[in-house]
C-alpha cells in the first residue's frame, strides 16, 4: 500500500527536521539573550561511541547576534543588563572572594586569586585561536594576563592503545571547527584561568576524540603537571560506561597529579568521570532574580550525570556513603554551576569570528571550574583519591549542600542531606578542605 503525504505536511516536516537538526542558535533575541538551548555536534552521544569516542558536555544559550540593541562594554560583562556569571560573581557566590550582597555580575568586581604549580586541559583537536581568545577573555574580566611561559598550547601524539600509549610525533591536530570542539576549549581554558590566575596552564591536544588519542593526551598532559611540581588535569567529556572500562583506570594514576572529569550532561553514568581515580563532578543551577541580577539560591541542575557505576567497585574514600551506593562507586563528588539558562561567558572566535560571545553550560563548566577552585586552594595532593579522602573528609563544613531539586531517569533521583546522585557533596565553600 503506497503513503501519500500532502505537500504541506511535506514542507511542515522539513522545517522541523531542519530546526531539530540545527546547531546554531534561533535569530531573534530575548530579555536573557537567547531563545532555545543548542546541544552542539561535539556534545551528541552517537550509538557505538561508549568506550571509542569521547564527546564534550557543553549547551550554548546565546551567542553574540542574540544580543542585538544590548550595550557592548570594554569591561566586565560583555553586553550590559544580563545576569549570566562571570569570574567575579562565582567568586562571590561559592565564597572565594568576600562576598557582596546579591553576588550581580554587573556589580560584583573581586575576581579569584591564586593559583600555582600546573594546571592541564585535555581535549581533542586544535583551536588555532586559543591563546588569543583567552587573552581578551582575561582583558574583559581584569584577571591575570597571560604569557608565552604562563600559557602554552601542546599537541599530543596519536594514541595506540586505551591505556595512554602514544607514538609518532607530535603534530597539530586537524582544525576543531568542524567538529565543535573550539567553544569547550575556549570554556575549559578560560573559566580554568578564571579561577586559578597564576597557575601554569597548558591546553593539550588529542589528535582526535577517540579514547586512544584522549588517553594518550592525558598522559601528555600529566607528565607536564608532574614536572611542574603537581597540579591538575581537567577533562569535561566523557561517554557511556563500558564493558572494560577499569582497564582505563590506571591512566589516572600518575604521582602528583589530581584528575577532574564531568559526569555528563544526561541521566545515568559516563567515563572517565566514572573511575575511582578522577573527581567526578556534577551540575548545578544558581538561581538569580531575574529583575535585580541577585544570587538567591543554588540548586540541582534536572540534566546532570549521576548514579551508580555498572562496573566500578565503592572506592574506600567513599565507605561513609556505602548505605547509599552499596558496593559500586557513585558520582559525582561535586558538583558546580552547569545550567545554560544560568550560564556563563565564554569567549570563542575560530567559527563565527572576533568579539564572538557565548553563553554556555553543561557539566564541562564545572569541571575545570572545580579543578582551578582545587589548585587555587593550594594543598596540591599526591593523587586524585588523596584529594578525594580530604573531600569526603569533612563535607559539612567545607561545602554548600544541595538539597533541592531531582536528576535521573525519570527524575527519580532527589537532592538531599549528604551526598546524593545529583549533587555529589555539593558546590564549593571557600577553599576550606579543598
């Protein structure tokens, strides 16, 4: 039996596959920039990637041309009257600087301090504008600015196996624009520096998003912090879990070196976040008043990552919770702003070109947010399961506890006293026990 369809359904069909299928964002613009939140082609999980590729966890809420009549200004947030975060109201939200009544971006001024030692960001394929967008991000917030020796971009060899080999020289990757990379480079390498100002800070590159090329930019990239007396590497992509995943645990092991990765930007449990030897770190929202730009409170963001590993054993350092996950290891530990309706700025030029701004959120905000908070404290621990016995050490204290909101399948899982499934331990609280 043959289908007919009318020629309106067929055009009406077309719109929606083309509106679904886009990964810019609508035109017209809105009173809070923008009209829809874009999930970019780097941050689409595809079947069969568990384990082989990795994506990004990044959702834009605007970009620049979603700001037409807004007042461009030469300093602090990009376009006049929006209440998005910028390093100074993170800091004065999560306490990092003494706080200002309200915590508005327009108004809050005292970015973080501090920094030391090595910070490394790993992600896959190259961002030719990558020194000078986070150049000009630094000049529009007043933070540090960068040098050849303070900032440095290193390419990775190619992998040849899950467990961080490499081989062959070390060549620039292929361009990150047509695979969606650039904006979670330039959101990893600017909110990084953003919260860690005088750290070292080095972006590597995998040659590509496969686990091989991932894994072997890891271990480039520890090798840099180990020899810059520790520090930290942060990763904001992930996949599904996978059927021999803990073979990949060892690549997290390196002495000095403490591992951050996002959990994703969905229901359920991605590696590497996964692994008892990174500190998996969740969403959040920061709830503002839409009319004076306030902080009022933080809660979960519903789209987190979060669970019970399928194949990850309870690491020790989480035995106070075993009545909670029972024997399998739960994430995140933490958890940090990720809501792309509560976004933050980010610069990035490479697709659409100069003074091009965005709002982004997704778990990739929180972890190398979380990764600068850490190095920026300054304890610098000999591996990511001593920092996380300090972390689980004394959470009352040295946390924000979420207690509001549900993530999961079928949003099952709530916020609650503690540690739960959405929000880790929570969100940081000073540099207390960090």
């Amino acid at each position: 039996m043959k289908i007919h369809y009318s020629i309106a359904s067929l055009v009406i069909a077309a719109m929606l596959f083309a509106c679904c299928t886009s990964t810019l964002l609508a035109q017209s613009a809105s009173p809070s920039g923008g009209t829809s939140i874009t999930i970019p082609s780097s941050s689409i999980a595809k079947a069969g990637d568990a384990g082989k590729r990795a994506h990004t966890n990044i959702r834009i809420k605007a970009t620049s041309k979603d700001f037409k009549g807004a007042t461009p200004q030469a300093y602090g947030p990009p376009f006049a009257g929006y209440f998005y975060e910028d390093p100074s109201s993170i800091a004065c939200i999560y306490k990092l600087q003494r706080a200002i009544p309200g915590c508005n971006p327009n108004v809050t001024s005292a970015n973080p301090s501090g920094g030391g030692n090595v910070l490394a960001i790993v992600d896959a394929f190259d961002d030719p504008n990558a020194t000078s967008d986070l150049t000009n991000f630094s000049i529009q917030f007043g933070l540090a600015a960068i040098s050849p020796t303070s900032f440095q971009v290193v390419y990775a060899p190619f992998g040849t196996s899950p467990l961080g080999s490499c081989t062959g020289p070390a060549t620039q990757p292929p361009s990150a624009a047509p695979y969606g990379w650039d904006v979670e480079e330039s959101l990893d390498i600017e909110w990084a520096h953003a919260m860690a100002p005088a750290a070292t800070l080095y972006l590597v590159e995998a040659q590509s998003n496969s686990y091989y090329d991932l894994f072997c930019a890891v271990t480039t990239a520890s090798n840099l912090v180990q020899a810059g007396g520790g520090g930290e590497v942060s990763m904001s992509w992930g996949s599904g879990e996978f059927s021999g995943e803990t073979a990949g645990d060892s690549v997290f092991t390196t002495p000095g070196v403490v591992y951050f990765a996002s959990t994703g930007d969905g229901p359920g449990v991605s590696y590497p976040s996964a692994s008892p030897n990174v500190v998996a770190v969740g969403g959040t929202t920061l709830s503002t008043n839409s009319t004076t730009g306030d902080f009022i409170q933080e809660n979960v963001w519903q789209d987190t990552g979060g669970g019970l590993s399928a194949f990850e054993s309870r690491p020790t350092y989480q035995a106070g919770i075993s009545g909670i996950v029972g024997t399998q290891r739960g994430v995140p530990d933490v958890a940090a702003e990720a809501n792309p309706y509560t976004g933050v700025w980010v610069l990035d030029t490479l697709v659409f070109g100069p003074g091009t701004w965005y709002i982004v959120g997704g778990t990739s905000v929180a972890s190398p947010m979380w990764a600068g908070i850490v190095n920026a404290a300054g304890t610098f621990s000999a591996s990511s399961n001593a920092e996380l016995t300090d972390l689980y050490a004394d959470p009352k204290t040295d946390f924000t506890d979420i207690t509001k909101g549900s993530c999961g399948v079928y949003m099952g899982d709530f916020a609650s006293a503690g540690w739960d499934p959405c929000s880790g331990l929570g969100s940081p609280k000073t540099y207390k026990g960090k």
